[in-house]
C-alpha cells in the first residue's frame, strides 16, 4: 500500500522567512539571462530582450476546488506552475520567470519538500526560475504569476482567428475528465472501466495530475498561426472564447478527434462529452490558414507534439459537429464554470 500523501495541515513551527528560505530559495542556481533580480528584494526585476514584449498571465488552484485534499503535493507544485506555462504556450511566448503566492493551513515540512520537488522539477525543465511571491497562513491556495516573452506582431491572440482557417488541436482531450469521474466514483465511468482502472490505466491519472505544457509548439506557432488557446475548460468551451473573440463560427469533425484508448471503451455520449466538454487537458486549441498545412506539420515534427487538424472555421456564428455521416447538428460551447 502506497504511504498517504503529507498532509499541509501537520503543525510544524516555522517563521515566514524560514520557510521561504528552506524550501524556495535556491542560491546555487544559475542566475536566468531575463532575471536582473530575482528573490530576496522587494521586487523582481525582469529584463525581457530588446524588441520583445513582456506576458503575463495569473492562474489560482484552491484546495476543494481545484483539487482534492489528498492529492500528491509533488503532482500539485507541478500542475501549478504547468497551468501557466500552458498560458505562456497558448501566447506563443517563451518563459522568463515565476513569483508564488502560497497560503498554508500550517507549516509542513514533509509536504512542503515534496510541492517544491514538483514544482522546480518543471521550471528547470524550461528555464523558468522562481523570482519572488509570499506565503500566509490558509485555507490551501496555490496562486502563480508568470512572465514570459515575445515578438510584437506575434501573439496567438484570440480575437485574431479567420474565416476559412483550419482548426488544429495538439494532443488529445478527455483523459483528465475521465480520470477525475473516477476518482469520484461517478458511475457511468466506474460501470464501463471497472473500479481498478486508476491502477491498470495509470496515464489517466498521470493527465489530470501532470499536465504538459506545450511551449515547444506554442513557440513554433507564434507568427505562423492565426489564433490560440490552451484547453483548461473543454475544447467545446474554450474554442468558443476563440469563437465569440473573432465573431466567427466553427465545424469540429467529430471522426478527426483523436481517442485514448482508455476513451474507446466508453458508450458514444459519454466519449463524446470528454472529448468536447472535459476540463484539464492543457492542450492547444489553435487556428491557421489552409496554406500553412506543411508549415504547421513541421512545428509540430519540430516540437515533437502530436497534431490534428479536427474541422474549420467559417463567417455564420455557431458551434457545429459533423459526424462520420457528414450530418451536422449544434453544439454547445460550454465549458467548466468556476460559479456555474
């Protein structure tokens, strides 16, 4: 039997500073080329290159909300900074630096250890250093801000999609969603795929806990594509803020999107709704024009990500899946709603 995950809720005495220093201050690090000052002042100082424009995006993980109280705290210090990477990715930018704001129940230093492993594991994995943050006691709160840059001219804004673009989408979607109905128990994951399928299936899990970001592509795409965004809240949601941004509408082909095997399994309805609805994936949802096809398949060779090209967008508004029969009917492009 695997040992329970530390709890952040175990009392150990600690002063503020010390924690911080213990656990989050790394001074044999190597100083990052766009960090002219990092932690231990009253602000980082980042130094993005010259003709560059600096990114920014927030992202907030709450206890209860966002994930479940016994969940692996080496998984959550990757998965919270892995959500903005995927901010980063989705903009086309390349990353420069992180601050952490963290609220604890208390200090534990067990816990504590194993959040920062998971956590510096990614951000050395992309050159994206620690430069400040805070820490208070709390309910469990991870919040992260990371900075990144790029090219004037070259963001994958949402508002810049085009009629007649293609729609791509990196990866697959649905593996989180259904990790999570198991975790759940909810039965119509638990009736097809067994009680064991955590254990048996173990990439599920490793999806919903270890998303990755995809920053090798988003870089790729950045001038190239038209349009982007990271899939957080299911792709039928996220593309229609694509949708609704640029006043257009959209055909997903409903046989282009690619199924885990884990998915295969699953009665028609209950696939369908974790391939278009399910949250987490942290894949790219991106637009480009159809004469980029060759240019779009070598960043994606480049990048070493999976690629598909799943449908169209066109001038009439709406949300549109065409089955194998080529019938069309509307979806719906919702998505997780933090107060739905």
């Amino acid at each position: 039997m695997n040992a329970p995950a530390p709890s952040p809720e175990t009392p150990r005495p600690a002063g503020e500073f010390d924690l911080i220093r213990r656990h989050f201050q790394r001074p044999g690090q190597p100083g990052a080329p766009g960090v002219a000052l990092g932690i231990g002042d009253d602000c980082a100082l980042l130094a993005p290159r010259a003709g560059h424009q600096l990114a920014v995006s927030t992202d907030m993980l709450v206890e209860g909300r966002h994930f479940l109280p016994d969940a692996d705290p080496a998984a959550l210090g990757h998965k919270a900074l892995a959500v903005n990477l995927s901010d980063l990715a989705a903009m086309g930018a390349r990353p420069l630096g992180f601050t952490l704001a963290l609220a604890l129940p208390d200090a534990n230093e067990a816990w504590l250890a194993a959040f920062a492993s998971g956590l510096f594991a990614l951000a050395d994995a992309h050159a994206c250093p620690l430069v400040g943050g805070d820490t208070t006691r709390g309910p469990l709160n991870l919040c992260i801000t990371v900075f990144g840059e790029l090219r004037p001219g070259h963001a994958l804004r949402r508002d810049a999609a085009q009629a007649g673009d293609d729609l791509y989408l990196s990866g697959r979607t649905g593996e989180a969603r259904l990790a999570l109905a198991l975790l759940r128990g909810e039965a119509w994951a638990l009736d097809t795929l067994g009680p064991l399928a955590l254990k048996t299936r173990p990439e599920l899990r490793q999806r919903l806990d270890r998303p990755t970001p995809r920053l090798a592509l988003g870089q790729a795409l950045a001038g190239l594509a038209h349009a982007a965004i990271d899939v957080s809240d299911g792709l039928a949601g996220d593309l229609g803020h694509i949708l609704n941004a640029s006043h257009l509408g959209a055909e997903i082909r409903l046989d282009a999107l690619p199924v885990a095997p884990a998915l295969q399994p699953l009665p028609p309805a209950q696939q369908e709704d974790c391939l278009l609805h399910g949250g987490d994936d942290y894949e790219l949802l991106f637009t480009a024009a159809p004469d980029k096809r060759e240019a779009i398949e070598a960043a994606a060779r480049d990048s070493a990500t999976p690629v598909t090209r799943i449908g169209c967008l066109m001038a009439p508004p709406g949300l549109w899946l065409v089955q194998a029969d080529g019938q069309r009917r509307p979806v719906a492009a919702r998505g997780f709603d933090h107060f739905g």
